[in-house]
C-alpha cells in the first residue's frame, strides 16, 4: 500500500511540475516520462506489474553480474515505471521522476539559469542522455533526452 501511495504521489508532484513547466515558454520540456522506484525483489515486481497492472517490460540494463539493474515497465506510448533493486543504500520507494527533455545541454542550462542545481549530462548504457536535479523537496528529477539510439525511444517507437 505504502508504495502505491508513493508511486500515486509521484506522479501528482511530477504531473505538476509539468504543468508548471509546460506553461514556462520554451522551456524545452516534452512531457513527464517515468517514475523510478526501487523494489526488494525485481522478478516479483515485474510479475505484479506485468500479470496485475498489464504493463510490458519495455527493457532493460544488467550490472556486471548480469542481474537486472534497471528494468522499465511500460505504462502507456510515452510513460515508464523504472524498477531498480532495493538494498541497503537504496531503500524501497519512490525515488525520482523523469522529464523528456528535446535538448538535455539546453535544459540544464536553462534550470541552472533558473538557480536549480543540475548536474552534467551523461550518456547513460541505455543511450538516453541525462542529467539531473537536485529537488529540496522530494530528491532527485531526471532530465532525459531520449535520442534515437535509446532503448526509451525504440520502445516508444514499438508501441502498438
């Protein structure tokens, strides 16, 4: 229940943010990509979101060990649950909500020029580029710019 409850109230705070933002012109955000949360048990969790919700498994990146370090649930075209593992540094719950940026350079200086604090892009294994803000809030907002090599874009593209 507890995370529903998280998950619900992520979505509310990101949906508002993006309203906020989409109403800042240009302000070069798509939309409100995905959630992130972590779960104790990646297997279980993408049998409850696959079996009980109906999402799909849209991909997913492995660590060293060839376990899941990331898996995306697909919600809907254009909307993702991220699913990280738990553990002791990383307990469950929500963890963040990402953005779709067009331009992630662009973005993070445009919400350095605002006085977030944004870090550097990277290009992540799933071949987004990201960055992210430090929220006094709630934690961390993810801006993503989904390229077409990505693994968020091709599944985007997928969508039947």
């Amino acid at each position: 229940m507890r995370g529903a409850m998280l998950f619900a109230a992520g979505l509310l705070t990101g949906l508002a943010v993006q309203v906020g933002i989409a109403q800042n012109a240009g302000g070069g955000v798509v939309m409100m990509n995905h959630v992130g949360i972590n779960v104790p048990d990646i297997p279980e969790a993408i049998t409850y979101y696959t079996q009980k919700m109906g999402y799909r498994e849209a991909f997913r990146a492995n660590d060293e060990k060839g376990q899941p370090r990331l898996v995306y649930m697909q919600i809907s075209k254009n909307t993702f649950l991220e699913l990280n593992p738990a553990n002791a540094q990383r307990p469950a719950g929500f963890t963040h909500y990402g953005l779709h940026v067009e331009n992630a350079k662009e973005a993070v200086a445009r919400f350095r020029k605002n006085g977030a604090v944004v870090s550097e892009t990277n290009v992540s294994d799933t071949k987004a580029i990201l960055a992210n803000i430090t929220d006094p809030y709630m934690g961390r907002i993810e801006l993503a710019e989904l390229t077409p090599e990505s693994q968020h874009y091709k599944a985007i593209q997928s969508w039947k």
